[in-house]
C-alpha cells in the first residue's frame, strides 16, 4: 500500500472508540489530496492556512516546524505545525499518517488537542491546528535554578502518567517520552504533545522499528536492540522523567548507546540473567561488556527522597520490562498518597512563556546538549523510515540490490 493511500485510511477509517471531532476528520481530506495531485500547481483549499497569521516560529522538529499563530477569525492563539513533505510524490509521510490517527481518536485532558488540518495550494503546505501552550517542559526545566517542589513533581507526575495510561488502555505506545514533548499551560496542566512515533500495539508479541525513544530516556531493551518490545518502554522514559524532575538534571545524560548502559548500569546495578530473564538473548547484548556492579544507589542520589518515592524510582526503572511497573499501578502507588501531597494544578507556579523570551542555553549550555541529542536522534529515526521506505518500494517493484540492506530496516514498522 502506498503512503497516499495509507494517509488516506488512516484519516477516514480511524477507530470508532471515541468520535473525532468533525473540524480534524473533516479536514484531513484536503491534506491526503494534496499529496496525491503532483501536476497541478494549484489545488483546492477547504480549510486555508491562510485564516491564520503567524506569529514566530516556536519548535522544529524531524517531521515538522511550529509556529506560534493567531486564528483571524477569532483572535485564538494556537500552534501550528507544518509537515514536512520533502518527498511529497509518494504521499504524507508515515510518521504524520500515524500522529493524524492518534490525534483523531483519542482525547483527554493531558493530550494535546488537534483542532483540525489546514492545507494551502502547494504541495508541501499540510499543517495541523493544535491548543496553543506556552511552555515545554524541557526548556522550562533547564532554565530553572532549582528543581520544583515535590507536591509540584508530584502534580505533573500524575497528569503524565494519566495521559499514559489512557493511551495504553487505547492500545497506543508513545515510544518518545521526554521533557521536551510535554508542554505545560498557565493554568497548570501537562500536555503530552508529538505522536509522530506513536504507534497501535498488539496484545501479542510482534516486532517493531528498533532504536525508537531519545536517547536518555531508552528503556535498555531497545538499548540492546530488542525488536519485540511492549508498552514498558514507556514506563522507564516516564522513571527517567520522574527522576529529572527532582533533581533538575537528566538521569542518564549519555551521548552513545554504551554510554547509556554504564551510566544505568552505575547507578541501578549491571543487568544479569537472574534479575532479567532473557537479557542473552537480545540481539545487542554480547555487543557491550557491563562492570560487575552490582549495587542500587538511588537512595544515596535521591537522599531526600521517601522510601515510597525511591520505590516508585525503582519500579518504573526495573531492567525486565515484565516486571516493570503499568501506568495504571503507578497512579495508584502510595507515593502520591503521602505527605507532602500533589498540588492541584490550578495552584502550579506560573513563569513567562518561553516563546516570548530571548533564546538562551539554559545552565551551563544545558538546554544545548539536550537539543543537540535530540536532533541527532531526530536525523537517526528519519533516515531508518526513509530506509523502509524505500526497501518496501524495493521489493514490491524488484530492486535487485534491496536484500544487501540489514533486514532489521526492511521491515516497516
């Protein structure tokens, strides 16, 4: 199946759990004909970008720009993403296909809430309407001087993990989990943003795109090159997010895979096969030698810390996916039960909107290191698509050179 025409599937044939809302549904349709009308210069526009008026650019991403803009009409602020179509002939990307679906088919509270899809008459010109929230955590995170409050931790925890769960009783794995896709409004609500790897899981095993999540919050299976992974993936980004919370700094702030698994392995205890039945087996595991340490040391980094919260700490960053921790049982751990208590979001501290600041590199270039990672993951996700991408076509049209390529990349995900 083509790409157009998975776009087009993918918008008019969503799950039926919850209905989507007619603006999004209905204006998908401009955006999937638009990739499929490569001879016209000019094509017909239902919902024009042009009713908005850009304000700034505000993100960029792998698959797209932001920018923040005003709605004309009726003077709303909103986020407006533009999609990237650099091969427009073969139709919408599959990473937008998937965000569009997600977006359509599920909605709460702590999911950002696309408002519909708007095209102009080029090609390239798809873009989706979302709420417009002023911060993301990530860069709001490396421009504080001190962590947050742990009622404050607590609050924003809670919202994550009920986003979580919500998209995991929908059968959906985010597979990106990290400071920067949660954005945060004045009104003190966490907004899980970015569905462009998010994908529909099966209740049984089956194989997915390898190497998935940022860097420093990838669960070690995917560290060690497992291609059947569950939802537990993110329940680790979310113990990876917990923890940099309350410390103001990233837990594993490796720059290689190697990196990742000593820093884990230094401070939670080298994984062996009697507290990860199966580690052998994955494929990259006889790949890196880990030191023989076999020691937890999270209570000495987290010295304040409950022995509840070091225990929540230690179940979302269990090694055995199997054992690791549901979203749902995290909800209901006693960490969040017990003094001091989650704060109410309405009474969550207010800052000024990073858009409207000078850009600045946060402590000590903090904020760079973290762009810097995540644009290299960005570039590394891309080119494995565009590998799939091209094999799929490969083999359904007999490229003769399509089997010299690494199986693991011939497989779209």
């Amino acid at each position: 199946m083509s790409s157009t025409r998975a776009a087009s599937s993918a918008a008019a044939s969503a799950p039926s759990a919850q209905q989507p809302a007619p603006a999004a549904a209905g204006a998908a349709q401009p955006a999937v004909a638009a990739a499929g009308s490569a001879e016209d210069p000019q094509l017909p526009v239902l919902d024009a970008v042009s009713d908005y008026e850009k304000i700034k650019r505000i993100g960029e991403g792998t698959f797209g720009i932001v920018y923040k803009a005003r709605d004309k009409r009726t003077g709303e602020l909103v986020a407006l993403k533009k999609l990237r179509m650099e091969r427009e002939r073969d139709g919408m990307p599959v990473t937008s296909v998937r965000e569009l679906r997600v977006l359509q088919t599920c909605r709460h509270p702590n999911l950002v809430e696309l408002k519909r899809v708007v095209t102009g008459p080029r090609l390239d010109s798809v873009f989706l309407v979302f709420e417009y929230c002023p911060h993301d955590m990530g860069k709001l995170v490396d421009s504080l001087p001190k962590p947050f409050h742990e009622s404050e931790v607590k609050c924003l925890m809670q919202q994550l993990l009920s986003a979580v769960c919500y998209l995991h009783d929908h059968w959906v794995m985010h597979r990106d989990l990290k400071l920067s896709n949660l954005l945060f409004t004045h009104c003190g609500q966490l907004k899980l943003c970015d569905y462009g790897l998010a994908r529909y899981f099966q209740p049984w095993e089956e194989a997915y795109t390898p190497g998935v999540v940022t860097l420093w919050y990838r669960a070690p299976e995917v560290l060690l090159g497992a291609e059947h992974y569950t939802e537990a993936v993110d329940l680790w980004s979310c113990g990876c997010i917990l923890a940099e919370l309350l410390r103001n700094d990233p837990l594993f702030p490796g720059r290689t895979e190697a990196a990742m698994l000593s820093l884990m392995s230094g401070l939670l205890g080298a994984p062996n096969d009697r507290i990860w039945p199966g580690l052998r087996d994955l494929p990259l595991a006889h790949k890196f030698s880990l030191p023989p340490q076999p020691y937890n040391y999270l209570r000495k980094e987290f010295p304040q810390l409950s022995d509840s919260g070091i225990d929540l700490l230690n179940r979302l960053l269990t090694y055995d996916p199997e054992k690791r921790i549901t979203a749902r049982q995290a909800l209901r751990h006693p960490y969040f039960t017990e003094r001091p208590l989650p704060r109410l979001p309405e009474y969550m501290p207010s800052f000024p909107s990073a858009h409207d600041a000078a850009d600045s590199e946060g402590r000590g270039g903090q904020h760079r290191q973290r762009r810097e990672m995540e644009e290299a993951h960005g570039r590394g996700v891309k080119r494995r698509y565009q590998m799939e991408e091209r094999d799929r076509f490969g083999d359904a049209f007999g490229d003769a050179h399509a089997h010299k390529r690494p199986e693991m990349l011939r497989r779209l995900d």
